[in-house]
C-alpha cells in the first residue's frame, strides 16, 4: 500500500476528486487553504492581497499497483496547465487492519 500526497493549485478541486474516482479511489483526505511556494518555479500561493491564489491538499491511501496510472493522469493534468502548479509524492504505508 502507498500513500499519495497531492498538493494542487485550488483551480483543480473538482479535476483531482474526479481523476480519484475515474480510478476507483473512494477514499481521501482532502486540506482546504493551504499556503506555500514551490521549490523550484512558479509564483507564492499566500493567499493574500499580493498573492491570492491558494491551495489544496489530497492525501490517499491506494494499492501498489494503481500508482503508475494515478501517478500519469496527474502528470498529464499537471502539464495541460503548468503555471497552475501541481505536485505529488508517494510514500510506503503499513496498513494495521
């Protein structure tokens, strides 16, 4: 099992929960608001006056072989609008029931 971190410019909300279920992934944990900049181009997201724009967060939690394909449909999302901003990172998880 791996765990997928999202972190998305809020214009996609609705792109990532749809992709999600396009895939069979029912279950998330989604963070509303989220503030940062990223590490390597791309403008702040502060939410505020000089820079409005904020973001979101998905965490999920799916089976190893659903990887790859979530991971290519984000890509190709992320690279139909690149100044949007969407990044996501994968990590090992132990289920424990």
């Amino acid at each position: 099992m791996k765990a997928v971190f999202i972190a998305f410019n809020q214009a996609y909300n609705d792109e990532i929960v749809d992709l999600l279920e396009a895939r069979g992934q029912r279950g998330f944990t989604r963070w509303n608001d989220i503030l940062g900049r990223g590490s390597v181009d791309g403008e702040p997201h502060y939410g505020n006056h000089a820079w409005p724009v904020q973001n979101m967060a998905v965490l999920t939690m799916v089976e190893d072989a659903l990887v790859p394909e979530l991971l290519s449909d984000l890509e190709a999302a992320d690279k139909a609008s690149p100044d949007l901003g969407l990044r996501a990172f994968v990590w090992d998880i132990v289920s424990h029931y």
